[in-house]
C-alpha cells in the first residue's frame, strides 16, 4: 500500500500558466494497431519512403528540449537576479509560507531560483514525453527529478529556511537539539528516513481495529475474521474482504467512524475478512499460488459458517491482484463459488502507465528479486521507504523539516501509524509481483499460471464493481478503469476524488468527500469521466448499494460467530495482525 496523502508530489511551480503545464487527457485503453502502409511505386516521390527510426526522433527531442529549457531557466534566472515579481512560488507551497520569502529581498531571490529550476525540471520531463519517449523511462526521469527537486529545496537547510532560523534563535537552540535527538533516533531506530508519526499514541485493539468480531478461521498464511452484525437481518450472500497482503488490514477498519467495516456492517452485509499474518525469513517460500491458495481455502470456509453456496469478494490494491488470479481459476474450472467482485484502487495492466513503472526496468527488477531472495523477504522498511520516496515532498522532506530542523515532535495521525506499522513480502510473492510487472502477466493470456490455471482473465464473467481514485499516485485511475476492460462480465466502475489510501478511509458524511458516477464503461476512460455525474460522500456508498442488490434476500442476522467446524479462536481483531515478523 501507499501512505494517506492526495495532494500532487510536487506543487505548480510557478504562477504563470503555460499550455505545455497541461497534460492532454491520457487514455488507459490500448490504442487500436496501425493500418499498414502501402508502399510506394518504385522512382515515385513519396516523402513517406523516408522514415526516421523512432529512436532517433525521441534522442533528437530530448536534446532539442535540453537546450530550449536550458535558455529558457537561464533567462528566467536572470530575471530572478534583476528583482522580477512575476515568478514566485505558488499560493499552495506551504514550504514558502514564511513572510522572509516574500519581503526578504535575499530570500525572494532564492525562491524564485529554486521556482524557476523546479519548473524547467518539470516541464523538461514533460517535453520529452511529448515527443513519444517510452513511458516507463519517463517514470524513472520523473521520479530522480522529483526526488531531487524535493531534496535540494533551499527550506530543507537551517540557513534556508527562516522559519526554522527564527524557531532556533526564539528557543535559545532547544529546537536543534530536540532536532538532533529526532535524527540520532530515526538513524538508529528507522532507517534513516524521518519518522511520519508517533505510533505509540494508538495501540491496535485498543485505539484503532476497534469493530467487534471473531476469528473463526486460523492457519499459518492467514486468520478469517468474522465480524459480528450490526442489523437485525442480513442478506445471505456474505462478504469476504481481501485486504493486500503487504500491509495489516486494520486500514479498513481505523477507528470508529472511519471504518469500512463499521460502514459495510451497518448496511446490512456479512463481513468477513482476510487478516495476513507477517511473514518471515522462514517463510521465503510462500508465493501467488500460496496466498491465492488461501484466499481460494477462507471462501470455503465463510460458506461453510453462513450455509451460503457462494460470496461476494472484494479485494483492495494487491489483494484485487491475487483475487483476479482467483476468478480466473474458478471461471476456467466452472466453479461459481464467487458471485460477484469488487476491484478497490487495483491495478491489473502493468502496461498503463503509472509511477510504479520508474521500477520496471530488467535490472532494477532483477536486483531486487535477488536481494529479497538472499534475505528471505522484502522488509517492510525497505518496502516504506520506496513508497515514500514517491512522495518525497509529502512523506521525506516535510517531516526532515519538521522533525529535525524545527524541533518538533512527530504527529499522531491514525492512518500514518497504520502506515508505518508495515509488514514484510516474502521472497516468493515479492518474484511474483516482479515478474506480473515486468511481463504484464495477469492481461496476456498464458503468460501465467496460478493454482494450476493458465491467466486469461477475458473469461470471468461475474459482475464486477471497479473503484480508482482522481489523485492516486500509485495505482492511477485511468489503470484502475483497464479493470473494467480486461473481464467479460458487466462491470461498473466509480471514481473517488481521493488519492490512494484516501479514497478507501472515507466514510459518507465528509464535507469534502465526493466520487463520480457514470454509465457503462467503454474503451476510454477520460470519455466515461467527461460524461459521469458527481455525488457528495464516498464510493462506500455506491459500492454497499451495489453489493446489497446483490445479496440475496434478508434474513436472520446471525446470534453468534463461527460454526461448530469453525469455531470461535480469538476475539477480534486477532493475532496476527499484533504479531512482529516471525
């Protein structure tokens, strides 16, 4: 999973509007091929008998681009230096808050080169995408730049940031020590990266994973949770919930009125769900067949406890992954355990483009395949510090600011000290992931083979339901909507106007919530977008209403969890989403 933020990883950064500033509308549905060319009569003159390898138009781009955005900096510095006004920082760059950055000529004229660097980076990664460069380099450009811009920002130095200078000196330098303390421990204790919150203001069971329920199913991958209803009736399809199996659950079940589950609970639907248990070095083994394997085992077993003859499924970022792989078994072997599925901020088609493609080159896939393997497991701080470092404005430098150079303590924040409770990937998954990137294996058919079943995820069929959010940074929207694409069955698909973890903790009754509802999706999703419907409150919404169509009739809602096959082990929220790496 990804950390709960939604605003852009790098801010306008400069108030003059500029056509190029703004991205053409990008469609996630593969293009339809070329017509082939007829070829023209030998001795004609035919300008298209003439053709410049594609390689050579992208290189001479980027060089044309280089020098234009280079002249245009430089102009742009210099004007900086003569006292324009007319570049700043923008309104909503909160790092140049201070009054010094506006009044302070030495200050202004700092930020405005900082601006005007940021700005030809920006626009230089932008340039050259234009020119038809492969999408995956420009990912990797993008995320150096961004990384670098975020780093070298003159605030994330005491001398650069007059905020902190002016804290230092009304503190007598009690901030820099407190600042010093801050580093020592996040060198010692957190792999250098700077520490989001202050995990010890919540304790699972206690603060947070709060929703009453059982564990009525346990085994070495992974406990079932069953959770106890809220209504007097029920509808008799249940639902199983499969949480992604890089993280703990409980970020669907947060706190009281930030909960999935409380939500679902209180529509009137069975939940169950899949908590992972943290896997360790012994565990290295466990791969896409073992975790979908499982999944596969606790459908079983929520039939078995309701007596229902199938669910309903669904499944959140790498859990919608190894769902897919589920569906696909079970569609190829006429099996209809599953009725229907929901795909929550799920990215299916590695070919979409989408951040995460700054690590899909060959090598950088093969490095970390072998790492993970002589280690046994991904950890999670490693696993952490890559999805921060793809925020590296929000996530990195906003807390180096806050913690080291101002002094201040760690904030606590529910969904960042889930965020920084992470787990880690076992070697055998972690291949496995590497290898549906690099070979985009779950949208080619028989490229893949899980539980015994050639991928060829055309034949699933059941309806589907397909949530992505307008803000995403790690799984895009318009990824997200391929989904709907890639089954058979109808599909419906919802936008939230949240980024990755944002659109899933959003209860109905936020004042700035909202998500967007459309007809039946076709090939283009920026078409679907253009003709869709806002509505204020949460995809949440939207999704019980669709699941609840698709229940079954009411009935009885059950007096106690488990069944006589599978009876009561541990009262909610578990064990093993308490339990360290084995």
């Amino acid at each position: 999973m990804t950390p709960p933020v939604s605003t852009p990883t790098r801010p306008p950064a400069t108030t003059r509007p500029s056509a190029r500033d703004v991205p053409a509308p990008r469609s996630s549905a593969r293009p339809a091929p070329a017509a082939p060319q007829a070829t023209p009569a030998v001795g004609t003159a035919d300008t298209r008998s003439v053709r410049v390898p594609r390689r050579v138009r992208t290189r001479a781009g980027q060089a044309a681009a280089v020098i234009r955005e280079t002249a245009t900096t430089s102009r742009d510095l210099v004007r900086v230096v003569a006292g324009t006004d007319e570049l700043r920082p923008a309104p909503g760059d909160k790092r140049f808050d201070d009054a010094a950055w506006r009044v302070n000529p030495l200050y202004r004229r700092l930020g405005q080169g900082y601006t005007a660097v940021d700005a030809g980076l920006a626009r230089l990664v932008d340039d050259w995408a234009a020119t038809g460069a492969d999408w995956r380099e420009v990912e990797q450009v993008r995320f150096l730049t961004s990384a670098a811009s975020s780093v070298l920002a003159p605030t994330n130095t005491l001398l650069g940031n007059p905020a902190a200078l002016r804290r230092a000196v009304s503190t007598r330098g009690r901030s820099l020590l407190k600042g010093a303390g801050h580093l020592t421990h996040d060198l010692l204790h957190n792999g250098g990266m700077p520490t989001q919150t202050d995990r010890s203001a919540f304790r699972v069971g206690e603060d947070l994973a709060l929703s009453p329920g059982a564990v009525v199913a346990r085994d070495e991958v992974a406990e079932l949770l069953q959770y106890a209803p809220t209504t007097p009736t029920v509808g008799s399809r249940p639902l199983l919930v499969v949480p992604p199996p890089i993280c703990r659950y409980y970020f669907l079940d947060l706190r009281p009125g930030r909960s999935f589950v409380e939500y679902a609970a209180s529509r009137g639907i069975q939940v169950f769900m899949i908590s992972w248990r943290n896997p360790g070095r012994d565990h290295r083994h466990w791969s896409l067949d073992t975790y979908s394997r499982r999944v596969l085992d606790a459908i079983d077993s929520v039939r078995e406890i309701t007596g229902s003859d199938d669910v309903n499924t669904l499944g959140f970022c790498a859990g919608g992954q190894l769902q897919s792989t589920v569906l696909n078994h079970l569609a190829a072997t006429g099996d209809a355990r599953v009725a229907n599925a929901g795909f929550a901020v799920t990215m299916l088609d590695f070919d979409s483009p989408a951040p995460i493609g700054a690590f899909s080159s060959p090598a950088l896939l093969e490095v970390a395949r072998l790492v993970s393997r002589a280690r046994g497991v991904l950890d999670s701080g490693s696993l952490g510090a890559v999805f921060s470092w793809m925020r590296p404005l929000d996530l990195v430098t906003n807390y180096w600011v806050s913690n080291y150079l101002m002094g201040e303590p760690a904030p606590s924040f529910d969904i960042l000290a889930w965020n920084a409770d992470g787990t880690n990937l076992p070697a055998g998954l972690h291949s496995d992931f590497l290898s549906l990137m690099r070979r985009n294996a779950l949208v080619q058919p028989g490229a893949l083979t899980v539980l015994g079943t050639a991928i060829d995820l055309s034949r699933v069929t059941v309806p589907t339901f397909v949530t992505g959010g307008v803000t995403d940074h790690l799984t895009p929207w318009q990824a997200c909507y391929r989904t709907t694409q890639l089954v058979s069955g109808p599909s419906t698909f919802v936008l939230s106007n949240a980024g990755h973890i944002a659109s899933l903790v959003n209860p109905p009754g936020g004042s700035k919530a909202s998500y967007w509802t459309g007809g039946a999706p076709g090939p283009d999703p920026d078409q679907w977008r253009a003709t869709a419907t806002e509505q204020p409150g949460s995809w949440w919404q939207a999704w019980a209403d669709w699941n609840l169509e698709r229940s079954g009739g009411p009935v009885p809602a059950p007096v106690r969890q488990g069944s006589e096959q599978h009876p009561v082990l541990a009262a909610a929220p578990g064990d093993y989403v308490l339990a360290p790496a084995a």
